[in-house]
C-alpha cells in the first residue's frame, strides 16, 4: 500500500543510507527539510522532499499534515522490559534514606525481581510485558532492545527469553534479545552460578535462538571483570556479542575489557575516567548513557558532555526496569540529558535515534528517515519542533506514530 504525507512542517532526521553514526561536533546536526512530502510504500520509506518537488502517484492514499513536524521514532538500546512486578515499595525505602545497595542487602533489589518472576508464569508475563511495549510505541519508541536477568535460573532466564521471542512474533517494531543471565548472584555458590550460565543456559539459548547479545553486570558485588571475560568469552562461543553494564557506581577496568572483547557498547557509565574516554575514543564500542536511572537512584549522570566534546559517539537509552528506571518515556530521557548532561537538543535527539540505531545493529532498518528504512516515524503536535521533545517534559508532543507506515492507536 502506497501512503504519502503531504504539507509536513519539517521533516527532521533526513539521512543518506551511507552515514556512519555521529561522533562529536556532527552530533548538534540534525537535517532536516522544510514544508516537504514522505511517500511510503509497503511499509518502507521511498522517497521524500521539498513540496514544490510532489507530484501525486495515482492510486496512493494521501494525508495532510497541515504544517506539523515528523521525526522518527525513537531506538531505545536498553530496556529491562520483562519482569514480573513494579518495586515500587523499594521506592518508598529510597525516599526515606536507603541507597540502592543498602536495599539489595536488605532483600530488595535484582534478585526481589527475580523471586517475583520466578513465581509468574510465561503467559502472564507476555501479557504485561505486551502492555508495557504498547505503551512505548504509543510514547515513540520504534525499536528496542529486552534484556533477561530476573530470573537467575536457568528455568527462568529461559522463560523471559521466551516472552522477548514471542513479542518478537506478535509485534512489527524490532526487537533484539539479550542474555543477562550475569545481573546478579542468586546465592553464595557463585562460581556454581557462573557455570550454571556457562555450560546449562548459554547452550540451550544458543540452539534455541533466543538472543543476539550478551550483558554482564560488571561492578563492585555484582560480578568482577574475570567474571565478565569468563561469562563474554563463553558467549562469544555462542555467537552472541557483547552489550555490558559497566561503571555505574564504580571504575574497575570493566570499559577495557569490554573494548578488547569488542563489545556493540558499554552501558551505564556515570562514572568515567579520563583514561576510560581515550580507550573508548581508539574503539568502535559505544558509549550508551541511561540518565533516567541517574535520575530516579539519585546518582551521578553520565558525563554525556564531556563524552561529546572528545570526538565520541553517544547513545541514550531508558534503562526501564521495576527498579532504578522505571519509565520507557524517551522523550524524559532526552530532556534529562539536556537539562543534567547538558547536552543540546539536537545531541540528545540524534543519540536517542540515529546513534541508538548502530548500539543495536539497526542502523539499516531505523533511525532516520532514509530511502528504504522502515517506515517508523512520529508525527507531532501543531507549533511543536525539535526542541520541543526536550524543552516539554512529561508533556506530550506527539499526536500520532506510525509503524511501517501504518498508524498506531
């Protein structure tokens, strides 16, 4: 079916297929075209432009947009997407003083997750993880990637790779998978659960198909980076490639490793060393900032800024999870990277699309509107721009989104 949206205010995003992903000043770079069409045709991109450069095609379905802008829709990198129950109780015990260590130790935290999904079964899972995904397509997300790791069992872990699958097959957004069996020790046998991950999990996931990438929790009492070499070099021995939590509260060599193991990207990263931004600066790993965790933990914020002014690449993802993030809202997120990480709208909008695309391989399918990607975009409200997306937080700029060309209500 041949679609073509006529009369768009701007039309932002607009990307040559050959682009690579943005590192440094051509982050603030957003092209975009002026009073322009977009034409769609079986669910792709094929053509835009300048409106005095439209001609109509007979047989196509045409929709004026009257002067609103369209962008497309986001790629959120970094999600916890399944689990089984909110936290929301260990949000009460963080308003009253406890840190996010403190209520790991006080039976809260990954593994409380992980005894609540243990107990839920695989159909009630899919059911409100599938309502958990509507509600972050209609937000704007039009690619994401789910993560494993509440479950810390081999029974588990496979029972939430299975509900990612099935999201897979019922839904037309991409959606990688990635096996964070590594989240989080279950009990103090943990060179038992290292191999439980190594030789039980990571051979029935791979014969399966159940994943495209690796995670490790690579901090202070979660695992050492021996541990994540160990847990990443098994992995690779699956196929899968690496995608790894590192310095969230702490510097411990996990960025080095993770580069030599060429790691897609390195996630977290509020805290970072200078030395740490030169090695990622000699990689092609990406440096993935996750602010609404900064946010709702009250910690430091990846230094986004200083990431940016070395001439790196930056990408922003949701990090939604029950626990330290839970909000799919990437709109927020690029808001929070302006107003705390002072990056400029452009820079937030730009590593929460184009740049997001590369962290999870999609750069060919989404991102930007380019000829032949898939045809996922957003349509905005009248009078909202660029800016807007950040400047309006927790307000609502989108009026409609499209998937493949269709509208989603």
């Amino acid at each position: 079916m041949r679609k073509v949206f006529i009369n768009i205010g701007q039309l932002y995003q607009v990307r040559a297929a050959e682009i690579k992903i943005l590192r440094g000043a051509l982050m603030a770079e957003v092209p975009s075209i002026e009073n322009s069409f977009l034409r769609i045709n079986n669910g792709l991109i094929e053509d835009f432009g300048p409106m005095e450069e439209f001609s109509l095609v007979e047989g196509e379905e045409q929709i004026d947009l009257e002067g609103r802008m369209v962008t497309p829709t986001f790629v959120d990198s970094h999600t916890h997407l399944v689990f089984a129950a909110d936290r929301d109780e260990e949000f009460v015990m963080k308003i009253k003083g406890m840190d996010y260590q403190s209520i790991a130790e006080a039976g809260g935290g990954i593994l409380n997750s992980a005894r609540k999904l243990q107990n839920t079964s695989t159909q009630e899972l899919f059911a409100a993880a599938s309502q958990r995904l509507k509600e972050a397509i209609l937000a704007g997300t039009g690619a994401i990637e789910i993560k494993s790791g509440y479950g810390l069992s081999a029974e588990a872990e496979l029972k939430i790779l299975h509900v990612i699958a099935q999201l897979k097959k019922e839904f037309a957004i991409p959606i990688k998978a990635t096996f964070l069996g590594a989240h989080a020790f279950p009990n103090e046998d943990k060179e038992g659960y290292i191999d439980s991950i190594i030789n039980e999990m990571l051979p029935e996931i791979s014969q399966q198909h159940l994943a495209d990438y690796i995670d490790c929790f690579c901090e202070q009492g979660y695992f050492s980076v021996d541990q994540m070499c160990k847990i990443l070099e098994a992995g690779e021995s699956h196929g899968l490639k690496p995608k790894v939590h590192v310095n969230q509260f702490n510097s411990i060599g996990g960025i080095e490793k993770a580069v030599e193991y060429g790691a897609i990207s390195v996630d977290h990263l509020e805290v970072l060393k200078d030395e740490e931004i030169t090695i990622l600066k000699d990689s092609d790993t990406i440096p993935v900032a996750l602010p609404g965790c900064s946010y709702f933990l009250n910690i430091e914020f990846t230094p986004g800024r200083k990431v940016i002014d070395n001439g790196l690449p930056l990408v922003l993802a949701s990090d939604f999870n029950p626990g330290s993030a839970p909000s799919f809202n990437m709109s927020v997120i690029n808001s929070l990277a302006c107003s705390k990480m002072k990056l400029l709208p452009q820079e937030a909008f730009n590593a929460s699309t184009f740049n997001a695309a590369f962290a999870v391989e999609l750069e060919n399918e989404v991102g930007s509107i380019t000829k032949g990607k898939k045809a996922n975009f957003i349509v905005g409200k009248k009078s909202k721009n660029l800016n807007s997306i950040s400047y309006n937080f927790g307000v609502n700029w989108i009026e409609r989104v499209y998937i493949n060309g269709d509208s989603i209500a």
